[in-house]
C-alpha cells in the first residue's frame, strides 16, 4: 500500500509528530510505501475557494506534492496535536487545499496528542472532515498525553507501552481497511486522473 501521513504540528519538539513517526515506522515494519508529510517543512499557501487552486498549485512546488501524494494513496494517517479543542490551522490548511478526489473510498487513521489532560474532540472534529471528503476513518485512534513520552535528544519518543500497542492496532486496521476499499467505486481510476491533471 501507498500510504501518506500529514503531521499537522508545527512544534520542535513535537509530540504529534513523535506519533506520526511512529506510524510511519510501524508501517513500514508491515511491508507499506509511507511517505510522511511533515508540514514544518513544507510551507503551504493558505487554501483559496474552489476554482483557483489550480494556479496555487503551480506555484507552490509543497503543495503540488502534496496534491500528488495524495492522488496517489491508499491510504491516510492525519496527526494533529489539540488546539482549543480542536485540529490545528495548518492540518486544516492542508486538508483544505484536497478534495474528495484525493480521498473517496480510501481510509484515514487519526491521531493526535493532547497534552497533559488529552483529549480526543480533535480527532472526532477530524472524522467529520473525513467524512465530508467521503473517506472512511478507522475506528481505531490514539490519543496521546504529555506523560506518554520522554525528551531524549531533543526530540520526542513515545515510551508508554499502551500507546505502541495501539499505534500498531491502528495501523492493522488501516492497512485492513484499504485493502478491502482499494479498488471501491473506481478510487484508484479517479486518484490517478487527479495526478495526470496534475502532471
């Protein structure tokens, strides 16, 4: 499988991208392509309304590659750590800028951390958005809090067992779910006209 992880934190360290990572890694134990899209490094313009983005698109190298790695995925995992109550601006921004071309009939896992109280209301905001771009969220999601990791060089490692164990459920069940949805309704036919229009 073709699988794209958005880590929508734009903090250093980062505890939701330290899921993110995991994930990745986690997939790719499993046999999967991952591409991991890390929006720290990738500036995106601010999405405009349908209709424009193409010229957008062209002028932006990041998010005509994300626009094609998207096209071209099986499937999701969206990481975004909580922000009063909610996803952050740049996973939304990012979101915004695909369409239900990108996303139809493919499915997307969600995690996220919550800092010290955790929280899962950003991850349920998130299994709206995807059911508007008519994918399927997995019904399993990590939400992680700050005591489920340790700063080890400066950066962030998941070190609470419980949360390994369940970032690997998700990622079972993920991979699960598109195979049974990879060939739904002509996904991959409609994936790949995007990335051609792309082209």
């Amino acid at each position: 499988m073709e699988i794209l992880i958005i880590q929508g934190s734009l903090g250093n360290p980062s505890r939701t991208a330290a899921l993110a990572e995991l994930s990745a890694r986690t997939l790719a134990r499993e046999g999967h392509r991952v591409r991991l899209f890390d929006l720290r490094v990738h500036d995106l313009p601010w999405a405009v309304p349908y209709g424009e983005e193409e010229s957008w698109s062209r002028s932006s190298p990041s998010l005509r590659e994300l626009i094609r790695a998207a096209a071209a995925a099986d499937a999701f995992v969206w990481a975004s750590p909580v922000y009063h109550n909610s996803y952050s601006g740049v996973l939304k921004c990012a979101l915004d800028h695909l369409t239900e071309r990108e996303f139809r009939d493919k499915p997307v896992a969600l995690c996220g951390d919550g800092g010290r109280r955790g929280s899962e209301q950003p991850l349920e905001h998130l299994r709206t958005v995807a059911r508007s771009l008519h994918a399927c969220a997995t019904s399993v999601v990590v939400a992680s809090r700050a005591d489920d990791f340790t700063l080890k060089d400066g950066q962030y490692v998941v070190t609470n067992q419980e949360i390994t164990v369940r970032v690997g459920e998700m990622c079972r069940q993920l991979a699960a779910f598109a195979e049974l949805l990879r060939g739904s309704a002509g996904a991959v036919l409609r994936s790949a006209q995007r990335a051609e229009e792309l082209a």
